[in-house]
C-alpha cells in the first residue's frame, strides 16, 4: 500500500523531474529562443498573458449574439480572433477591447 503524500512528520520523496518551484515559476534554461540570464528566473505568473474568450464570451462582452459574431468573421468584421487547428476561434481580449474603443461615438 503507497503513502499518501505529504504527511505530517514524514518527508517528501526525491522528486525525479524538474517541477516548478512553489512561487509558480520555473529555471529558465540555456537552449530556449530567448534565454533568460543565468540564474534568473521566469515567472508564469508575471508573463504578459492576454486571456482568450471563447465567442459566446467575447458576445457577452459586446452585447451582441454570438451569431453575430460569426457573421462579422465570415464578412471579415468585427474584432480580431484565433482560429486553432480544428476550427476552434478564439478572441484576445485586447482585441475585444480595442475593437469597442475603435468603434465608439464620439459626440
């Protein structure tokens, strides 16, 4: 029968793999396209991450119906999406936002 882990009193076993440090970053390493300098540290946590929205968020977002949203992507309007393999669209959330900004009346 294996030991639940961690218990009190009783230590960790030697971890096999390089894991992520508890602060959710990890070592950044020397073969990478943009190395980080030696010994720094690169934080998942801090990375500049823009949240993609599924179309019924971004939809939600714009008070619109997310056929509409469609539509716009068919005709080549409306804010900027991602379309991944497999035909899954996602919209940036700067691009939601730039597209309400851009597209506001001015009295």
């Amino acid at each position: 029968m294996s030991a639940a882990y961690p218990r009190p009193g009783v230590p960790n076993p030697p971890s096999t793999h390089q894991s992520a440090n508890p602060s959710g970053s990890v070592p950044s390493t020397a073969g990478s396209r943009n190395p980080a300098p030696p010994g720094e540290v690169i934080s998942v946590k801090t990375a500049p991450v823009d949240p993609m929205l599924t179309t019924y968020q971004a939809a939600n977002i714009l008070r619109v119906a997310p056929e509409t949203l469609k539509k716009w992507r068919q005709r080549h309007q409306g804010p900027a999406y991602v379309r991944f393999d497999g035909g899954v669209v996602r919209y940036p959330l700067s691009s939601v936002l730039r597209y309400i900004r851009e597209h506001a009346v001015q009295p």
